[in-house]
C-alpha cells in the first residue's frame, strides 16, 4: 500500500469549523460525529453513554452549526456535550 505523504493526513480537531462539517460528504460527516463524541466521552471520562442524548445532542450541534458556520465544531461540541 503506497503511503500518502500529502500534508492533508494531520487534522487539528480545534480547527475544524462548522462550515467544514456542514460540506462534508454524509460518510464523512457521520465519522466526524462519532470520532467527536467519542473525544467527548473520553474527555469526560465517561463509562456509559446515552445513545437517544447523543442523538440529541447531534441535533443541537447540527442547528449550531447551521447558524454558526465560522464558529469551530469543538465549541459546538463542548456547548452540547
């Protein structure tokens, strides 16, 4: 497998805006919601999750960012999570 050298392979998570998110391809957009909230969950040490509060929680983040498109995802995250 050829190894890709492009400097696009490193993301700064706080660096991400709600724009960004919102042009994101479906697959793209769901990953980035569960790699966040799982950043989340480890940020708050937390053992046990609430699927329909993350449902939620994705809703508000989504109605954030439609509103706030030059605001970054981890504000957003940190708001509703």
């Amino acid at each position: 497998m050829a190894q890709d050298t492009s400097e696009d392979t490193k993301v700064e998570l706080n660096q991400i805006s709600c724009r960004e998110l919102l042009k994101m391809p479906g697959k793209d957009k769901e990953l980035t919601f569960i790699f966040f909230h799982g950043f989340m969950t480890a940020k708050k040490n937390q053992m046990v999750i609430d699927r329909i509060a993350l449902r939620e929680a994705t809703d508000k983040i989504t109605d954030y960012c439609i509103n706030n498109p030059d605001s970054m995802l981890m504000t957003a995250f940190e708001e509703y999570r």
